[in-house]
C-alpha cells in the first residue's frame, strides 16, 4: 500500500517579487528534493532566486525567495 507522504506532493504557493512586490503563484514540487533555482517575474522580468528544502522531520517544506542582488561591500 503506498504511502501517503504530504511533503512529496505538488503545492502551489503565492510570493511577492522581491523587486516589484508583484504577486506570483508558483508550483512548488518537492518530489526532487532540495533545490536552488531561478525563475523570472512576468511583471518586471527580473530574475527571483528560490531556494527550496524538504524538512522530511517535520514534514514540510521550506522556501526562500529573494532577490539574489546582495552586494557585499
């Protein structure tokens, strides 16, 4: 009987751009794991930085969105 692991599913989840603060839904898909990626906002077309985790422990995921533009001085 297969399992029923909620953190291995397909979620649609709602952001902000970090650089227009335009909202965005996107699919969040934990079935391969821990992952650093881009994708671009379709308001502004600038690039957003995910970085998404999988907390097996706790069952859930993890997301970081940002702008990916730090300076460091």
């Amino acid at each position: 009987m297969p399992q029923d692991n909620s953190v291995h599913k397909i979620k649609e989840q709602k952001i902000s751009c970090p650089h227009c603060g335009h909202h965005i839904f996107i699919a969040l898909d934990s079935s391969a794991g821990d992952q650093d990626y881009y994708d671009e906002c379709p308001a502004c077309c600038n690039d957003i930085h995910l970085n998404l985790h999988i907390d097996e422990y706790h069952q859930k995921i993890q997301l970081a969105v940002d702008s990916d533009d730090e300076q460091i001085f």
